[in-house]
C-alpha cells in the first residue's frame, strides 16, 4: 500500500531543516521548582505552575477523597448524565470567587475560548482582537463566518478606530489576553472597558495568566483593576496557576444558559472526572485562605526580574511572573536555552514565528515554590553562559 502519509514526513523534514521541529520534553518527576527534564536535574522555569499547587498535599488529598467517593470517570458529556452535584458546586464556588453571577467549566480553556466565541457570534457580527492574542482565541474567532478586525498590540487608539469603523455591524466583540504570554505585559482592561461601553461593544478577556496571579487572592486582571461587572465575559484556565485542568467561562447568567445550549466544545465532550473538580475546588479555596502563595509569587517575581535585568539582559515589557530574556536571533535564544540546559535550568526558547525574528527570547516563568537558591543560581546561569555567548 502506498504511504498515503508520506507527505508529512517531507513536511516534518521541513521543519526539522528550519529549526522548527521541537521534540517533546520529558518531565521525569512531578512539576516541581527543581525536576528532572529528559533524565536530568533541572531548575525549572517553563511551567505555568505558578503557586505550586501542581502536587500540593491539599490537591492530592481532595482529589484521592472525590475518586473514594465518587470514582473516577462520569463516561457522559455534561448534557446527558455526566453532571455532579460536585460540577456544579464547582461553577458556584467559582463564580463568588470572580464576583460574577455564574460560571461555567469547560474541558480546557482552548475549548472555553473556542466553544464561547463561536456561540455567541454570527455572521452579522464583527470580532476585534490584540494582535498577540494567545492562539486558543484565534482558533475560536476563526469559527465564525463573521468579519474580523485586528488592532495594534495594547494599542487604544488603534482600538478605538476598529470600533468606529464597526458601527455598521449587529454585534462587536472586543476579545483579548489579560496578560500576554509570550512577553508577561498586561492588556489596559480599564480602558479597553471604557471604550467597549462608548461604542457598545460586548468584552471579553482570556486571563489564562492572570489568575492565581493578579489581583486580591488571584481573583485575576479584572480585580487587579478594580472593574467588577464591566467586563461581560471573563474567561481563564483551571491548568496554569491552579494547576488542575479545565477552562472557565464566568459573567451573567444568561451567558452561562445559552453557552450550555450552544457552545459545541461544551455540548461535544466528556465532563471532567470528580477528582478533577475537587482539586479545582480545593486550589480556589487554597488561594484564598492561605494568602502565602501569592505573596511568594511575586516576591519570587520581583526578586528575579531585578536580577536578571541588572545583569544586563533585555526584559522587554513584561509586568507578571513571565519575564522573557530577548536575546534578537533564533540561534541565540536557542544556543541560550541549550546551554542552561546542560548546566542544570530549563527554560524553553521562544523564536519565530511565535515572536517576531528580531525578538527571540528564552522565556522564565518563576514560581512561588522556587527558593532565594534556586533563583540564584538560575542568575549565575545565565550569568555564566550570557557572557560565554556574548550576549551580555
Ligand atoms: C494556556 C492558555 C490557554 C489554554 O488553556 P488550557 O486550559 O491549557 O487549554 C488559553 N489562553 C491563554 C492565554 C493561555 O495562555
């Protein structure tokens, strides 16, 4: 039989000659400050594990409880009998948390975001979106047969002119990251809101990033600014500082009603195990009754931040624990990455076209759970192999 298939083995050589094949990292241990990544020792500063909730004792204990309690799978999608009462005091718990009326849990927050732009746009609408926007929210803007507009990077005016030219359109959509991913820098969620309410436009923010990390208790960007009830859509993750898995959708609850009826990555899939709900549960209670852990985070933050740029490495603008190392070329970032590497820290390189080519970086995420030793000597890391390199 012919190899039908063949064809993405050239693609794959492809790649592979442009440097952007990436093979899987291995992680060896369980997601800690210190790990093992492709059998070796590493200080690790690529997981969104922000509060170190990743193996928490508290995690591990709720969600051993809900698998005695309620097993391990529910072997049915949410609409048909794969709803606990677990599921939904989950979406309770949640939404007091975010201030909202409602939430609603999807499987991963790429279905959050696909499944809720597709539902609630049509074709006689318009979607504007950041420039930099995280891939998942393209995907779902890429589901609607409607018009699109992109503005400038955290740009208000740019902004403010995609709106004037979307008067003529039934619906506006404004869509963007709370904090970037790939630079660490926070969208103006403030005036983003103030513009949306002049030219009445709906909101949406995707802060995958934000929560666990910005605002009181982790509540995210929309509590760092202080504008409860002004954003209609506030959607995050369950997967990065809470370290469990699934996305979330919180707002009104008639966002929460339709998105069950008509969000398809909602209605098409299986609802997470209890386990997974108890851990989530537990992670939002974390966050609020043991204040530590986000007060780590960016003490760890600060501390880092400072170091790394008196050392002389660019940071660009980055404001959250995502502080990238921008170092120009690919083959710099990648040599820099490849070099920490064998001296005992993990931090992947980040080259285009994620970034543009002349802003490739190594991106570091630090960590409440990392000690003063573990970020001093990923300094003297990059210390040490900056200057090999040349690149301070
Ligand atoms: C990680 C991420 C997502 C996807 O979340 P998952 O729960 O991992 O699917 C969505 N948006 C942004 C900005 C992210 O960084």
């Amino acid at each position: 039989m012919v190899n039908h298939l063949q064809y993405l083995k050239d693609e794959i050589d492809n790649l592979k000659k442009q440097n952007l094949f990436t093979p899987l990292p291995i992680l060896g241990d369980e997601q800690k400050a210190r790990t093992i990544i492709n059998g070796k020792e590493v200080i690790n500063l690529s997981a969104n594990n922000y509060l170190g909730f990743a193996n928490h004792p508290r995690i591990r204990k709720a969600a051993k409880e809900a698998i005695d309690k309620w097993g391990f799978g529910v072997g049915a999608v949410r609409q048909i009998c794969g709803t606990m009462p677990i599921h939904l005091e989950f979406e309770e718990q949640l939404a007091k948390y975010k201030k909202t009326e409602a939430s609603l849990v999807f499987v991963a927050g790429i279905a959050a975001n696909r499944g809720t732009i597709q539902a609630i746009m049509g074709e006689e609408d318009v979607i504007i979106s950041d420039e930099l926007n995280h891939g998942s929210i393209i995907d779902g803007v890429r589901l609607v047969k409607c018009e699109r507009k992109i503005y400038p990077h955290r740009d208000m005016k740019g902004l403010e002119q995609a709106l004037k030219e979307s008067q003529k359109f039934k619906r506006r959509l404004v869509v963007t990251d709370g904090v970037f991913s790939m630079d660490g820098d926070i969208a103006p969620l403030d005036e983003i809101a103030e513009l949306a309410e002049k030219y009445d436009a709906i909101t949406m923010v995707d802060d995958a990033h934000g929560d666990g990390v910005l605002g009181k208790d982790g509540r995210g960007i929309i509590d760092h600014f202080n504008i409860h009830g002004k954003i209609d859509i506030d959607m995050g993750t369950l997967s990065k500082a809470f370290a469990c898995l699934g996305g979330y959708i919180a707002g009104k609850q008639e966002l929460k009603d339709y998105l069950i009826q008509r969000a398809r990555s909602f209605i098409f899939t299986t609802a997470h195990p209890p386990a997974v709900v108890a851990a989530c549960m537990e992670a939002i209670k974390m966050v609020q009754d043991e204040p530590q852990h986000v007060k780590n985070l960016w003490k760890n933050t600060k501390y880092f931040k400072e170091k790394i740029q008196a050392l002389g490495f660019n940071t660009g603008r980055s404001q959250t624990p995502i502080t990238p190392i921008i170092v120009g070329e690919s083959k710099n970032a990648i040599r820099l990455s490849e070099e920490t590497f064998k001296e005992g820290l993990f931090a992947k390189p980040i080259v285009y076209p994620l970034v543009s080519k002349d802003t490739s970086r190594v991106r570091t995420i630090v960590t409440a759970i990392h000690t003063k030793e573990d970020l001093d000597e990923a300094v003297d890391i990059f210390e040490r192999v900056g200057k090999r390199l040349n690149l301070i």
